[in-house]
C-alpha cells in the first residue's frame, strides 16, 4: 500500500456521510414569491396549496422559555415554549417572516432549542384552505457537514496528490452504487443480500485497479477480497438463519417496514446481511491490498524467491496488521452501540446474550471479522502464486 494512500475502510465509513449530503448540496432553492396577505404564530395564509414541505429558516428573535400552562393542567407534562421570530429563506414564502411556538419538552432527543441567527429546517404543511401550518422540525446542519466534507476532501488531496484522486474516484463510485444501485432497488423489493454482493464485487475492483491499475498486486487484492467478503456474508446468513435474527431490531427497521417498505421478514434478514457485508468491505479490501502490496514488493526485491517464502512473508505482514484491522471494525460497531452497552448494564446477562439487537451487532462485527482474518491467507496465496520465481513474467507486478 502507497505510504500515503487513504485507506478504503475510512472511503467506505464517510459514504453513507456523503449520501446523505449530496441531496442538500444540489437541492436549488425555489425562487417564486408567495403571498404576504396575512401571517400569525405558525401559520400563513395563501392560495398556495403545500401538502407538506421542509424549507430553510433563520431565527431573527427568540422570547424566553415559558411553562405551558395548558399541558401542564391537561396531562401533567412539564413543558416549557418559546416564541420564535424565523424569516423564512427558500420557496415560494421565501422572504416572510412567521411567529413558531417552538415547545421544549424534558425529552433533549426531541427539542430543538434555538438562538438569534441561526438556521433550522421549517416544516410547512397545508391544514384547510389558503392556511400552512409552520413549524420548527430541526437544525439546518447541512453546512456544518459540508464545511468537514470540504475540509476531508482538501486534506484528502494534499496528502494523497494523485493517489488521493484515484481514491476519491474510487469512493464516487461506491457512493454511486450504493446511491443509485442498492438504495432504489431495496425500495422496489429486490433482494438486497444479492444487490449488495455484486456492489461489493463491483466496488473492489473499481477502488483497486484505481489504486494498483492493471497488475498482478491487484489481482490478488482483488481475489482475496472478494474471498473474504464471501466467508463475511455466509457467516452473517448462517449466524442470521440460526439465531434467528429478524433485521427489525432497529427504530428505523420498524419505521421502514411500518411505512415505507412493507415486505415479508425475509426482505429485512436480507438487508441486516448485506448492511453486515458493505460494513466489512472497507477493512477488507484494506486487508487484501496491505498484502497483496506486501508480497509484490518482497518479490520485486527478489525474483528468485519461490512461492513459499512469498507466501510466508505475506501470512507474517498479515499477523502484524489482522489485529489492528480487527480492533479496527470491532471498535466501529462498538463506538455505534454505546448506549446500548451502556443499557446492557442494567440487565441480565442471559437477556443481553439473546437480545435481537446485542446479537445483531455482535455478528456484524463477529462475521466482518471472520471475512478478514480469511482474508489473509487467501490474498497471501494468490500473490505468492502468481508472483514466485516459478511464474516471473515480463510484467511488473
């Protein structure tokens, strides 16, 4: 591996990142002007019909917290209000200024507490005719994202110079797969474990014959990686099959399925394995092209080596770097689950062993570990094979 080329795993962590950017940065705000004939807390009139629709704001003045009386004698909820000054910045009322009683609640995961001159996300949704209902739904944190995006990419490209770019190709690629490939055939009902491995395949090859071009290095990086993907999807389908494990233990699988993507529960099985597959495809891939770079150096050095020695050397780099790489993809999974070890904590642990989402996060992590450590080996093989002094060619490798 180049000494400054980015791994893959950190191109694989940033795409779902970069997935959710890319609506935001080409989504052109709506030029039209609306109405201005009457405007109160929360609410404009207009002959405008709006079913529903999320806009740009920016807060131009906030009244102090307020205990809300009504609530509080009603059901017994502590609930306190702000009165909210927001000038609204895209669409057709772009430019209005509307009063939002935005409610702050004992529950921080849904409060949206706001300041003079910052901008939140408007929900604006249509009530009876020539009235929208206008409501603070969340932070506007698009920017902040895309200011660390900017600030990634720059980095990215000093550090890396051409390889950099190859990468950055190489990670387009996969959020295209990912974006346009994977996602609207999920929705459509299509088995997702078969799209994801062929976006695996796919994607390998595309970030490795970037980085390597066509060569015997990455023909091993390639061979290994998709070996070890491999072994990683029969253990997450084994695991997912035995257990079982559904793939609803999520909030979002429920809301999916609830709402968006009614499907049998084989459809959701089928998504946690090809999540599980994609998760471990980034240290993976880093894996088989850590070795397969390692081999081709040690044979350019020593064209008389035989495959043995060859294979030897690759199997020593990849016990150095099998523990990094495994702490790697452990401590990513586990970094995502704190507050469920932290819940952990409070139960027994006989019902922390066989909960639907302790266990699915234990064999994603277990199954993409299991993928590398094979990965080893695999790459190790082929390299030494078509690398040996029993097979030197013209070609460099």
């Amino acid at each position: 591996m180049s000494r400054l080329e980015m791994p893959s795993s950190i191109r694989i962590l940033i795409a779902s990142a970069l997935l959710c950017l890319i609506p935001g940065l080409v989504d052109l705000p709506c030029q039209a002007q609306g109405s201005r004939s009457g405007i109160k807390s929360g609410t404009i009139y207009s002959n405008k019909k709006l079913e529903e629709d999320l806009v740009i704001g920016k807060v131009v003045s906030v009244s102090p917290l307020k205990l809300n009386q009504d609530l509080l004698e009603h059901t017994g909820m502590v609930s306190k209000v702000q009165s909210t000054k927001v000038e609204i910045l895209e669409g057709p009322f772009k430019g209005q200024t509307v009063e939002v009683d935005n409610e702050i609640t004992d529950n921080p995961a849904y409060n949206v507490e706001v300041k003079n001159g910052q901008e939140v996300v408007l929900a604006m949704e249509s009530k009876r005719d020539g009235e929208i209902q206008v409501n603070i739904a969340d932070y506007h944190r698009a920017p902040s994202l895309t200011w660390l995006l900017v600030a990634f990419l720059v980095a990215f490209i000093a550090f890396g110079g051409k390889q950099g770019v190859k990468s950055l190709i190489g990670l387009g690629i996969t959020v295209l797969l990912i974006g346009w490939v994977l996602l609207p055939l999920s929705l459509q009902g299509f088995n997702p474990l078969l799209i994801s491995v062929v976006i695996c395949l796919l994607a390998t090859a595309s970030s490795i014959l970037l980085i390597g071009g066509l060569s015997k290095k990455s023909a091993a990086a390639i061979a290994g990686t998709v070996g070890g993907v491999i072994i990683a999807g029969f253990a997450a389908q084994i695991v997912i099959w035995t257990a079982p494990l559904t793939g609803l233990s999520s909030e979002e699988a429920q809301i999916l399925r609830g709402s968006v993507l009614v499907q049998q529960p084989p459809f959701y099985s089928g998504l946690l394995a090809a999540g599980m597959l994609i998760g471990a495809l980034g240290v993976i891939m880093d894996v088989g092209i850590s070795i397969a770079s390692s081999i081709a150096e040690v044979s350019r050095a020593d064209r008389k080596l035989p495959m043995k020695a060859l294979f030897e050397s690759g199997m020593n780099v990849g016990r150095d770097i099998m523990g990094t790489m495994t702490n790697t993809l452990i401590l990513a999974y586990t970094g995502g689950a704190l507050p469920l070890l932290l819940l952990a904590t409070q139960m027994p642990s006989i019902k922390l062993i066989n909960l639907d989402l302790f266990a699915t996060e234990v064999a994603s992590a277990l199954s993409g570990s299991l993928g590398l450590v094979f990965t080893i080996p695999l790459t190790a093989l082929v390299a030494a094979r078509i690398m040996s002094s029993e097979n030197i060619s013209n070609h460099e490798g």
